[in-house]
C-alpha cells in the first residue's frame, strides 16, 4: 500500500509532491516529546515490518501503523516548528519546542485512514465525517500543551489524539491566528482553507476539500496546519559598531590602533505586552576607553537623538524608559581603540558586549567585535651552546667527571635536550637535563664535546663547548706557587738622579750617597764648589 503510494507521489508535479512527500521526510526526522504519554488512547498497531500488516485494516482507522519506512510511528502524529521556516524547507518540527514571546509557530496534524485501500471501492473503506480539532492553551505559563483530536464517525477508536509542548524561559502564552488553519493532500497540492472552529468545536476535512471523506491508503493522507503566536514580555538586542565618521554598521570591524569607533545598542519589545524602565549598559573590552560625554538615545520621542549627559552606559546602565510592543531604543556612544603598544603582535579580536534588561525578565546580550592588527617585525631565533664546564678535568683512572652544559637563547627557542660526546669513540649519550657524569676507566687526553637540541634544531659544534680531560696514572707535578708582582710606584713629579755622579772632586763624592730633596739641594751646592776650585786652579797655571 504504502509503496504504491509512493511511487504515485514520484510521478506528481513539484508542488503536488511537497504537500506529501515532502511532508513524510520531515516527520520522519521529527523528535517527540514523550512519545509513551504524548499519544492516546492505546490502540491495535499494525507493524509494516511485518509483511502481512501491510495490506491495512478490515476497516477504517486513524494513525494505527508503526515502524513505516517514511515516518515511523503515526500515533505521534502532531508537531510543531517556527513559523519562519520556509514551507518547501523539510524537518524542523518537534513534539516539544523551546519557544520565546513574538515567536510565531506552525502546528501540524498528518491524518492517514490505514484501511486497507480494496474496501474504498465499496466504500467500507472510505472515514466520513472527518474533522480535526486542536486545543490551544489559553494559560500564561513557562509551559504549555497543545493537543490535536482527530475523529470520524465510522473509526475505531472514534477519535485519537496526539501532544505538543512548549516550554518558556518566562511566562508565555499561544494565540490562534485566525484564517491561518489549511489542509493540504495529493488532490489538492495547493491547499484549501479550514474553518476556524479548528481550535473550538473542531473543523471537517477531507482529501478533495472540507467533506469529511479520507478513503484508505497512503497516498490519501492529509496535512492540516495552523499558526499561532507566542505571547508575553519578552526582548532582544541588536550590537552594532562602526568607526567615527562612516555610515554603515556592523558586527565586525576591521580598523587601526588608537581609532575612535561608534557603537549601536538597539533595544526592542519582541513581546505582546509593555515593558517598563528598561535598563542598556554596555560592557566595553580591555584597552577600550569610553569617550566621555558621547551617549545618545534615539526612540519614538526622541527620533533626532537626546544626549546623554551621564556616562552610566558603561557603568551599571541607563533606564532608557517604558516600551510597548515592537517599540525600541537606539544608544550610542564612542570608545578609543587601544594603541598598538598595548596589543599583541598578529590579529587582536576586541568583542564588545552589550546588555538589554527589563524587571522580571532575564537579560538580553549581543556582542560586536573589532579587529586590531599589530605588525610586528619577527625576532629570528637564537641558540648556540656558550659552554661546557667540567668537574674534574684531569686525574687518574678511574676518573669520574661531572660535565655541565649552558646555552644561549633568544626568540622563542626551548631546549628539548643534549648530546654529549665524551671523545672516547663511543656511542653518544642523550640527557634532558644539562649535566652529566661519565667515567674515563683507560688512560689517555680525550676531547669530549656537546651539542644541544632545541626545538630549532641542534647548535652548532663549537670550541665552546668542547674540553680536554687528561687521564694518566702519574698525575702531573702540581705548578709551583708565583710570588706575587709588586707594580714599581712612582712619586708624582719625581726627579731621577744618576746612580753615578762624575768625580768632580771631595764635594761630589760627598753627594753621591744622599737622596731625596734635601740631599739633592746639598749635592748641587757641593758640585758648585768644586766647579769653582777647578776654575780657579786652572786659572793659576
């Protein structure tokens, strides 16, 4: 039954094949609420993995088939979605919707009669007086339920019925939208208008119009929809930035370190009922500095602006005023960018939270992000080994020497490790840490060397790190001790006298063994003397 069904709904026009078929995929994928309590009563099931339950019933019946290829469990019959979704979109409906006051929804009903379709010749088949009604939840809660009946004169049981529900963060109500109740089948792709008693005393369908006749078999499957709003105090927020100067806003902004930029807070009743003293505040990112006296308030009062002379806006908030339904609040105000000393090299990404609060009802928040991009010239990483220490470094056999290794960093280098080759032809030894220790058991001069991995790569062998250990059974004599260098000093001004005076005469000999000043004074006055007798005894030859 249900494959002849189908293969009649491929061979229909595209708009034809939405109303079922498309129709089928999406309650396939259709999440139910409570499935166990969402449906009543319990009733005979027939299994369509059960090759004899495929033909139908003996009679007519509602929604009574289970584990169908296309849609599992018809007794779940009733589900929901946001009325924003496009008709021709498929999925999306739920048993159970998380809905918000303004949100308008689309309910469903799919009625299928399991007769088995060889009774509908002769009529026995065929339901009449058919009707579907649905019971919209006149409470105020932050949960509600939905039910649809669905019913017939000649059906067994007379009538079934399946559960939407709705759950709220606050108090919430649904309202019928009247004239928006239509049924949908193969005969009639585009539809036809279903009373609005739908949600009072219920309302006839049928598969070729409102008679109240569903023959039985798939392909004479109907889909019945209505529309309704969720009602109650509810609010949202629209974030915004811009730079100073340009007229377009936006929730993402490129601009330059130090800029002065614009922000938009727009403020708006989404709900059916007015809200009061409503409080915008704004929550500004590190490195942001609100510019003093720049907020404006724009609203159906004040439609040219209305300056703020308190900076609350990012300081707890400002009450903005009363708003009925749909009615809105636009505040805006400036902020200095940070510098690009205060950002890190690369992309800064600055978000900006704004906050929209009314009493009793939670917040609402955007946010708007700017971006600040810091060039920043690249350090070129730096790692070379600077040395190698060794504790000792000579000695007899056995020798057990401790090395140490040190590197040089710079940029963002770390070191994962050292390699040390201890100049003895063996294999080279790995260590994470920088010291080691290694026993020289034969004698002879052994140069051992390191190298040290970092996450650049390995250093460069280098004379720095590289040191000679003498091992020898006769330890070398031990360097006698140097006494230490006295610097020769000098008086300052110092006259140096000749170790040596010429023999002049007694007065000469006389000077040659003083010193200093005095003894100075006294060898010059002995040289005159004796410079005179000489003249004089020359003079008397």
């Amino acid at each position: 039954m249900l494959r002849n069904a189908i293969n009649y709904i491929r061979h229909l026009p595209r708009s034809l094949k939405f109303s079922m078929a498309g129709i089928l995929a999406a309650l396939l994928i259709a999440t139910p609420f409570v499935v166990s309590a969402g449906f009543a009563p319990d009733r005979p099931v027939l299994d369509w993995n059960n090759p004899n339950d495929r033909f139908g019933f003996d009679h007519p019946v509602f929604n009574s088939f289970i584990h169908t290829p296309d849609y599992g469990d018809e007794r779940t019959f009733f589900d929901g979605r946001d009325a924003s979704i496009p008709a021709s979109t498929v999925g999306g409906f739920q048993d159970s919707m998380n809905v918000t006051p303004g949100q308008e929804l689309t309910l469903r009903t799919f009625i299928h009669n399991d007769a088995n379709q060889d009774l509908n010749a002769s009529g026995a088949g065929i339901a009449h007086n058919t009707q579907v009604r649905i019971f919209v939840p006149t409470a105020t809660d932050k949960a509600l339920r939905s039910i649809s009946y669905l019913s017939a004169s000649n059906v067994t049981p007379h009538e079934v019925n399946d559960t939407v529900d709705f759950v709220g963060a606050t108090p919430f109500g649904l309202q019928y939208e009247p004239g928006s109740a239509r049924a949908a089948t193969n005969a009639v792709p585009g539809g036809y208008q279903v009373a609005d008693s739908i949600v009072t005393s219920g309302a006839p369908i049928g598969y070729t119009g409102p008679n109240g006749e569903i023959p039985g078999c798939f392909q004479f499957a109907t889909i019945v929809t209505i529309k309704v709003k969720v009602t109650g105090p509810a609010l949202n927020l629209v974030k915004q930035v811009r730079k100073v100067g340009d007229t377009t806003w936006s929730k993402n902004l490129t601009a330059n370190p130090g800029d002065t930029v614009e922000y938009q807070l727009n403020a708006t009743n989404k709900g059916t009922s007015q809200l009061n003293n409503l409080v915008v505040g704004d929550n500004l990112p590190a490195g942001e500095v609100y510019q003093p006296g720049s907020t404006n308030l724009r609203n159906a009062a004040n439609p040219n602006g209305l300056h703020i002379t308190s900076d609350d806006i990012v300081h707890g908030g400002i009450n903005v005023g009363n708003y009925g339904p749909t009615a809105n609040a636009i505040v805006t105000f400036q902020a200095k960018l940070p510098t690009e000393d205060k950002l890190q090299c690369g992309m800064n990404a600055l978000t900006n939270q704004g906050v929209v609060q009314a009493p009793g009802l939670p917040a609402s928040t955007d946010t708007a992000v700017v971006n600040l991009n810091k060039q920043c010239v690249p350090v070129m990483p730096q790692f070379v080994c600077r040395d190698i220490t060794t504790q000792p470094n000579s000695g007899t056999p056995p020798l057990s020497v401790t090395f140490t290794a040190n590197a040089q960093l710079s940029g963002d280098v770390q070191v994962l490790g050292y390699l040390w080759d201890f100049g003895e032809g063996q294999s080279q030894v790995f260590t994470t840490g920088n010291k080691v220790q290694h026993t020289y058991a034969n004698e002879g001069t052994f140069m051992a060397s390191v190298l040290i991995k970092t996450t650049q790569g390995f250093t460069k062998p280098s004379d720095a790190c590289k040191v000679s250990i003498i091992v020898s059974k006769t330890p070398p004599p031990p360097t006698p001790p140097q006494p230490p260098v006295t610097p020769p000093q000098q008086t300052p001004q110092q006259i140096t006298q000749p170790t040596t005076l010429i023999n002049t005469g007694p007065g000469e000999t006389a000077a040659a063994g003083l010193v200093g000043s005095g003894g100075i004074g006294i060898a010059i006055s002995s040289f005159l003397k004796s410079r005179r007798a000489l003249l004089k005894a020359l003079l008397h030859k």
